[in-house]
C-alpha cells in the first residue's frame, strides 16, 4: 500500500511538474518521465533555475543548488521533489 501512495504521489508531482514545463515543449513532443530537461525542452540554464524557484513555492521545498545539475529527466527531478517532502 505504501508504494502505490508514494507511486500516486510521485505522479501528482509529475502533472504538475508536466504543467509548467509544457510552455518549454519542441513541438508536440509530450512531456514524459523520461523526458530529459536539457535536451528535449527548450530551456536554459536561468529557465532551469526560474523552474526550480517555481517548484520550490508550489511545493513548499527547497531544491539545494548543487543537487540542480544531477536532475537529468523530469522523472528525477519529480522524485527529488518527493523526497524532499518526506525530510520537511
């Protein structure tokens, strides 16, 4: 039962991470877990950091800075979110 809560939360975290990375979308390409952040959205470095800071406020955590470039996919990135909800 756990799993699927965590599982269910990590894609609530998802949507809404999906939900502000669709105005960075190439194309109609969709946004998925295994969607990488550098490569397959159109996003620089300071996007990536507004990102981040909007992140931060809807979700009430704190992304530390020198975890930033170990997210590669939006997948990782919702997972970091996550367990950053479990330590608060």
């Amino acid at each position: 039962m756990v799993e699927t809560s965590q599982q269910s939360a990590l894609e609530g975290i998802f949507a809404e991470i999906a939900l502000l990375m669709d105005r960075f979308r190439k194309g109609d390409a969709p946004i998925t877990m295994d969607t990488d952040i550098a490569q397959d959205l159109n996003m620089d470095s300071l996007a990536v950091m507004d990102l981040m800071m909007e992140l931060e406020d809807k979700f009430d955590v704190s992304i530390p800075l020198n975890m930033v470039p170990e997210i590669v996919t939006v997948g990782q990135l919702a997972q970091t979110i996550l367990d950053s909800k479990k330590v608060a």
